[in-house]
C-alpha cells in the first residue's frame, strides 16, 4: 500500500486523459437536441459500464497470469466449479443490465413520439443525392454534393468541408418539431446527421419516421450510411437551423420562386432556353449514372449517345423519364422534377453529345401528360 | 454427479463399425494409405485427416485471398481522395472481403479442425460419413471459384456488401449476381452435409463410456453449432432463390414497385445471419476452453456451465436478429423486445469468460503460443463484446449504426475472436498432425506482430465511427484521415505478418523438435493418447474412455 497515491494518481490521471480525448472529435457529438444529449448519455453510461467491468475483469486476469505462473514454481490447485461464485457472476451482471435497460427504454419512447409536429419535410433518397419536400408548402428541391471532382481525384487541395457540402442544404427552424418522413425511390438509403442523432433508413415502398427539435442555430453534416451503390461516400446530408423568423421568410421567398417556376409551364421556352436549363439539370440528377457526356456505365446504366432506339422514339424517351423503367435501376421522374425540367432534360438529352435531333420537348407537353 | 450411464453401444459393434469405416482395406494398418497416389489421392480421399488438411489449407488460401481485398480496401482509404481504384471496385473489394472471409476462411477453418480432431477427441475411427464428408469439402473450391471469377465479369463482381441488401442487389445489381448465387447455394450445401456429418458422428462414435457430458468443450461447441448451421443455412437459400428469382423470373419478393417488401429481405437475412455469428465463434469458445485448461495445469472451471451458457447463446441467437436492423423503421414493441434480448446474451457470454479466468486463477500457467494466442482471444473477444453491449442500447445504435464503430466491433469479435481461436488451434494442434512442435520464437514473433497489428487496426475504427464516419465509403471527410491512416498501416502489419504464420507451418510440417504424444503436459483429451503425429487410422479398436468427475 506504499504505492497507493502513485496509483489513485495514475488511475485519475487515465480517466482524465480519456474522458479529454474523448471530447473531441473522437467520440459521439454531444448534438443539438435534448434527445441527441440522452442519447450522448447513455452511450457514456454505458461505456462506463464497460469500462468498470473491464478493469475488474482484466486486472483478476493479469493479477492470475503474473501471480500463478510456472515458472515462479506455481503448484496448480484442484477446484474446478462453485456454485455460489457461478450464481453471483450471473446474476450481476442481469442487474446491471436491467439498470441499463430502463433509461434506454425511456429514450427510445421519446425517439418514437413523433406527433404533433410543426412541420412536415418528406426525405427522398436518390442514387445519390438526397430530396426534400416541405410538405403542404410546395416547396421542393434536391441536395447534391458540390465537392469538384478535382478535389475527389487529388488534382486541387480538398476543402474544409470536403465531401460534406452541398448545393442546397435542407432549412429547418430551431425550437419547432419537425417531422421527417423518409422513403426511397430506388435503393435503402439511411439519412443521417450525427447532431442530429437522426438517423433512419428510406426505403423504397416505405415512409419511416423521425423528428428533431434542434436547440441551436447552425450547419450540421452527416452522410447516407447504407451502401446504396457506387456513389454512396458521395451523398452528405446538410442542415441548415435557423431564428424560425429568418426560416419563415426563407420559406416564404422559396415558395414565391416555386410558384414562378410553375408559371412558366404554360408559356413557349427557346431552344437555348431549354438547352441551358437542360443541362443544369442533367449534370445536376441524370451525369451521377449516366454520366457528365451520356456514355453512361453499361451494362447497368445504359449510355445515352450511340443509342438509336432513345432518339428515333421520342414518345418512349419522355415515358422512361416520367414513368422509369419496371425492373430497372431507371426511376420515375414524374413527382421528383418539375414539368419544366422534365422538358428541358429530355431536349438537352436530344440534342447534347451529337445527338442532333433538332426537336424540343415543351414544359406544356409534359405538363399534359403528367395530367 | 450425473448417474453413470451404460454406453450406448456394446463395443463389439463398435470394432465392425471401425471395420466398415476404413472401406475396402479392411486390414488396414494404421498410418499407412493404401488408395490412389499422388493428386487423386486428394480429390478421392475420405479419411477425416486428409479432409482436415484439405479444409484447413483451403481456409489459409482463401484468408490471404480476401486479406489482399482487405488490403485493397484501406490502401485506397491511407488517405481522402480516390488514389488507387474507383468507387465500383472499391465497392467489390468490401464486398468480396467479406464473403470470402466469412464463408471461405472463419467457416472452413474451423470445419477443418472439427474434421481433424472431433474423431479423434471422441475416440472415433473417422466421420460417419466419410464419402459425404468428401463431396462437403470439394463443393468449396468449386463454389469459391466461380464467386472469385465474377470479379472478371462485364460489371464486376458483386458490388453490394456481404450482407446484399435488396433492392441493391437484386434490380440494381450487376449481371454477375446469378453467378454469386449459386457460388453462395455451393457453399450453403457443403456446410449443411459437413454439419450433418459432425452431428452424425458426435450422437453415434462416440468412445464407449463417452456420455454427453464427458465430451470436450470443443466437441460441444461443434455440435451446438452445427444444429445452427442446419437450422440457418437453408433459410440463407431461400433468400437467395427468392433474389435469383426476383432477378431472372420477374417475380418481386423484394421490389417495391411490384408490390414487394425490402425489409423482409433483411429479416430473413439476419434471422440466417445472426446465427451465422455465432457459427462463427462457438468453435472458438471450444478451442479457448480446451487450451487454457491445458497451460493452467488446471481443469476447466465450470465446465456444465459452459455447456448450457453455450446452449442459451445458440438459443438466444435466434432471438435477436433485428438488432442489426434499429434504424429500419421498426415498431417500438420490437425495438424494446430486441434491444432487451440482445442485453441478456451479454449474460451467458460473461460467464464463458469468467470461467476462464477462474481457470486461471491459481493455476500454474505457462505462455506457450497457444496460449498466448487464447489469452488474446479472452482479452480482445470481450473488448468486441463490450462494443456489442453498446450497440445493444437501442437508442445509442441510432448512432452507432452502419459507421466505422460497427466494423470495429465485428473485426474484434472476428479478427482477434475467431480467427485468433483458429490460429491457437493450429499452434496447439500442429504436434499432433506432424509429429514437430511448431518453432516457439517464431510463434512469438507472428503472435505479438499480430497483436500490435490487429490494434492497430481496429481500435481507430471505434474513434472514426463516433466521430461520424460511414461504413463502406472509398473516400471520406478530412477529419477522419488520422484514424485512417493508423488504421491502414495496421493493417498492412497484420497482413504481413501472416507470412510468419505460413512460415512456421512449413517449417512445422518439414521439422522441428519431436513431439510425443501427449505433446503438452498438461493436456488431457483422448487426441492425446495417439502417437504425434497421428497415424492415418487411429482409434479402429475405440479406446477405454475413463470419464472424470464433473
């Protein structure tokens, strides 16, 4: 026992260098919400837990394997059971559990209780970017990565927020309840945002459900975390908390812009007009599969240029985009674009990489068929 | 404490079965072969040694095979960006890793060492089934084959994790995939008839005076799992006819838009695969329980409860698929009865490794190699466990799930766990299949290499994972390159020193000190008493099994 405040020094001195290094970036965020916070909670009680169990369990161990060696002349004893000590180490650690059990069973309960939200923001996942709707305000658009491919391929020095940016993160107010209602349109995706501690799986066929309620105003990035295919490290998730008066006057400008956007379904658009927006569009939705000059990645993903069939049946060329095709990886465009862009993708598409089709499809046209 | 019960069988009965056993040479003298030479005699053999063998080298074939796509793997993740290959190959490597690992290394090998050493440690002149046993094992290599030769496929190989997840894998996939599916039926075929054979053998060969509860650890634990492997193996082919359905006949088990169900995909999945973790690892308990004992000098502690902890956790691995499933939108009843029986495993798997270390205690321990790869088992096995008991806590999977803090916890539990055990098996064995003690300072170097090596490793990914980083992603954000980089520079380490490990085998096999029989003094199974290395028919007369007290 002489060296007992070395060791109360050392084992303090451990703690403390783990629960420092643990801070930061090493370990769960903290987060944003009361329930990210209960959820850092449990994972430290836990780890705790683990910890005690570990140092216990480990230092018999050691103490065994030095103290009984053989070549120190240790002479082995005979016992090989007790019930006593066997009816204890069971029974310990199922307490231990049941402590554990119940806290986490609360916070689950509270993950689960999703009504009565403030606002409703269907999650759509993509191969591979991510879009949102706010339901009820007709407001809609999608999220892709904006990391330049230079930066991908070494060729330029990587951004601060390499991977984890956008070109339109999602915007949510802070201090409302927002639910999210997550599904898919082709493979499972899982929207994440570890601030958040939302995490939850879309997929295709199913509407799941979560919520937040984020306390500060802010920029949280996460990541799709189910193998969705080949662009799968290349789908971040950005969200946007602010004052609920900045989000409202957000909101309200995005509808005013919406409603412009629909106006323009009725009226002739010019061939550069269509051009131009078209190719936004494709690089934007279509250039992930299909790729930025259409030659696509056969034999999944079929290569736009060199494929008669698509050209010569101008009918079937605007079905597969509205419709998708039964059985492929090709989705339904139908409620994910606008008339708009629908038009001008599928012209872009006809007339982009030598495809020189000369014909244009019109937003009206469209707009009719979808009705 | 049990009443002592008559054997099952007369031992007259069991000479003529012996008889039957070694064929058409019903003469035969042990240790020498009398069948075809050269190749043939490979592909033709049923005795359960040569079978071992075959097994065992095909294990050692396929870990190197999917360590190089380990290697793949986090040589493109040294550093962020793509440096080595693109995202389609990147997403292969993952994937092939992991099916060639699970189902071409962790699973033969310890199918080889049931080959080798369950006749032996019951008394038993071979398997029941010995020519089953040779069809079992030469279905791999077939099946191995063709899975490896989708990588050269127009497309590639499969790109959609091991766990294929429909509709990834199924509409999305690539044209390969019907070619992956039947590789997988192979290797589904050959463990259920291996299976089959281990439980024929264990009810039926055992040495007369042999009862249930006098078997070794190892034995138990082999029988335990193959009713798992009979009970999993073909709900694994009913999900994947279900997906070559779905991709050739138009049915859509697991298309949405055709009125299927995704997420019925992952519960028949994980009702197979959570089993198959365990497939994974019971043999392992065996091996640990069968070498601590010995370089303790002392018997094991407890030894019923091991066996009825290793029968709740056979029984307990039915229970608690969906815990790989806490983000998918289930129920709250299912989340809580989830989360709750995935909790109480921690309860038999405490006890296994309590009762090992009350082996230890007051025991007089030496650190031969074998036990020093068991005593890593004990250390880095439960540090896997710990994890797991987090990933457990429902509401803190939300987090924890699909990152890099799942990978560490499964390598743990695989890694140091199972492929640990394997490898104090072969330390501890290898006297007995070739007569030559395995090179101690060689041992040690492969042994500590590994250790530094398999930490190095994995331990990161823990950090990575809470830190917010995706599993199987080819290129990732900047704040995670430090933990990547320690990571892949670890595992550069453990793969190389592999090579010591292949090293010391063949030095093994070609010489060394001579082992006797009872090779390490304080062992005391029936493989024993057989002279090292074991002829090739042992046991055509079963021995006199004197049964301690338990």
């Amino acid at each position: 026992m002489r060296n007992l405040p070395g060791v109360v020094a050392a084992v303090g001195g451990s703690v403390w260098l783990t629960r420092s290094t643990l801070v930061h970036g090493w370990n769960m965020p903290l987060g944003v919400t009361a329930l990210s916070r209960d959820i850092h909670g449990l994972h430290m009680t836990i780890f705790w837990i683990c910890v005690v169990i570990g140092v216990v369990v480990f230092g018999v161990m050691f103490y065994s394997l030095f103290r009984y060696r053989r070549s120190k002349g240790a002479k082995a004893s005979l016992f090989h059971e007790n019930t006593k000590v066997e009816v204890i180490w069971t029974a310990v650690p199922l307490l231990i559990l049941i402590g554990m059990a119940l806290p986490a069973t609360a916070t689950l309960k509270q993950m689960y209780d999703a009504k009565d939200a403030d606002l409703d923001v269907m999650v759509t996942g993509q191969q591979w970017r991510w879009h949102y709707e706010y339901l009820g305000e007709d407001v809609a658009f999608t999220s892709n990565l904006t990391t330049p491919r230079d930066q991908i391929d070494g060729l330029a020095a990587k951004g601060e927020n390499y991977l984890l940016e956008v070109d339109e993160p999602l915007v949510l107010p802070v201090g409302r309840k927002v639910r999210f209602l997550l599904t898919s349109d082709d493979v499972v995706h899982s929207w994440w945002v570890p601030d958040l501690a939302v995490k939850q799986d879309a997929i295709p066929g199913f509407v799941n459900e979560n919520w937040v309620r984020i306390e500060t105003p802010g920029t949280y990035r996460g990541q799709c975390t189910e193998l969705c295919g080949r662009n799968h490290g290349f789908m971040p998730v950005v969200v946007e908390a602010m004052e609920p008066e900045a989000f409202d006057s957000w909101l309200a400008e995005r509808k005013q812009a919406a409603a412009r956007e629909a106006s323009g379904v009725d009226r002739e658009w010019t061939m550069d007009e269509l051009m131009s927006r078209g190719q936004q569009v494709y690089e934007s939705i279509c250039a992930s599969c299909h790729q930025v000059d259409g030659s696509g990645s056969p034999p999944v993903f079929p290569a736009l240029t060199n494929n008669p069939a698509l050209i010569a049946e101008r009918d079937r060329h605007i079905a597969t985009v509205i419709n998708g095709v039964a059985g492929k990886p090709m989705p339904a465009f139908s409620s994910s674009l606008s008339p708009v862009e629908i038009a001008a993708v599928i012209t872009y598409e006809r007339n982009a990489w030598g495809n020189d089709t000369g014909d244009s499809v019109q937003p009206s046209e469209i707009q009719a068929r979808l009705e | 404490m049990a009443p002592k019960l008559p054997p099952q069988l007369p031992p007259q009965n069991r000479v003529e079965q012996a008889g039957d056993a070694s064929g058409t040479a019903g003469h035969a003298d042990a240790g020498y072969h009398h069948g075809p030479k050269g190749l043939l005699r490979w592909l033709l053999t049923t005795n359960h040694k040569e079978i071992g063998t075959l097994y065992l080298i095909f294990s050692l074939s396929m870990f190197f095979i999917g360590g190089i796509f380990a290697l793949v793997v986090r040589a493109e993740l040294f550093q962020p960006g793509l440096q080595l290959v693109q995202p389609e190959f990147f997403n292969q490597m993952t994937t092939m890793h992991g099916l060639i690992m699970v189902f071409g290394a962790v699973m033969p090998g310890f199918v080889g060492l049931a080959n080798w050493m369950i006749p032996l440690q019951i008394g038993a002149p071979d398997m029941a089934l010995p020519r089953l046993n040779n069809f079992s094992f030469w279905l791999l290599p077939v099946a191995f084959t063709l899975l490896l030769s989708t990588l050269l496929m127009p497309g590639g190989g499969p790109n959609f994790g091991w766990t294929f997840y429909a509709p990834l894998s199924t509409t999305y996939s690539p044209p390969s995939t019907t070619f992956f599916i039947l590789s997988l039926h192979m290797a589904g075929i050959s463990s259920i008839l291996g299976a089959i054979n281990i439980i024929a053998t264990i009810l039926n060969l055992r040495a007369p005076g042999m009862r249930m509860m006098d078997m070794p650890l190892f034995v138990w634990t082999w029988l335990i799992t193959a009713f798992l492997l009979i009970a999993v193996m073909p709900v694994l082919a009913g999900v994947i006819t279900m997906m070559l359905l779905d991709i050739n006949f138009g049915t859509s088990f697991f298309n949405a838009a055709g009125g299927g169900d995704p997420v019925m995909f992952q519960h028949i999945f994980w009702f197979f695969g959570h089993p198959e973790v365990y497939i994974m690892i019971l043999p392992a308990f065996g091996i640990v329980s069968a070498i601590i004992p010995t370089f303790a000098r002392k018997r094991l502690f407890g030894y019923a409860s091991m066996v009825y902890a290793t029968s709740s956790i056979a029984i307990l691995s039915f229970l608690v698929w969906a815990h790989h499933m806490f983000a998918v939108g289930l129920p709250l009843v299912a989340e809580l009865f989830f989360m709750y029986t995935t909790m109480l495993i921690a309860v038999p798997t405490g006890v296994k490794v309590f009762n090992w270390i009350a082996t230890l205690f007051q025991g007089s321990i030496s650190f031969e190699t074998p036990m020093l790869f068991a005593l890593a088992f004990v250390v880095l096995f439960s540090i896997g466990g710990f994890s797991g008991l987090m990933l457990a806590i429902a509401p803190a999977d939300f987090q924890y799930h699909d990152t890099y803090f799942v990978v560490a916890h499964f390598h743990y539990v695989l890694v140091p766990g199972a492929v640990f055990a394997i490898m104090a098996a072969v330390y501890y064995w290898l006297p007995k299949w070739t007569g030559h003690y395995p090179n101690e300072r060689l041992g040690r170097w492969h042994f500590w290499t590994s250790v530094v090596g398999v930490n190095l490793t994995f331990f990161p990914m823990h950090f990575s994972g809470l830190a917010g980083m995706p599993r199987r992603i080819p290129d990732y954000a900047l704040q995670f390159a430090d933990f990547n980089m320690a990571s892949s520079i670890g595992a550069l380490l453990f793969g190389t020193s592999q090579l010591l490990f292949v090293l010391m085998i063949i030095k093994c096999v070609r010489g060394g000190e001579k082992a006797p029989a009872k090779a390490w003094d304080g062992a005391v199974d029936l493989e024993w008493t057989v002279p090292s290395p074991a002829p090739l028919h042992t046991f055509e007369t079963p021995p006199r099994f004197q049964h301690q007290e338990h």
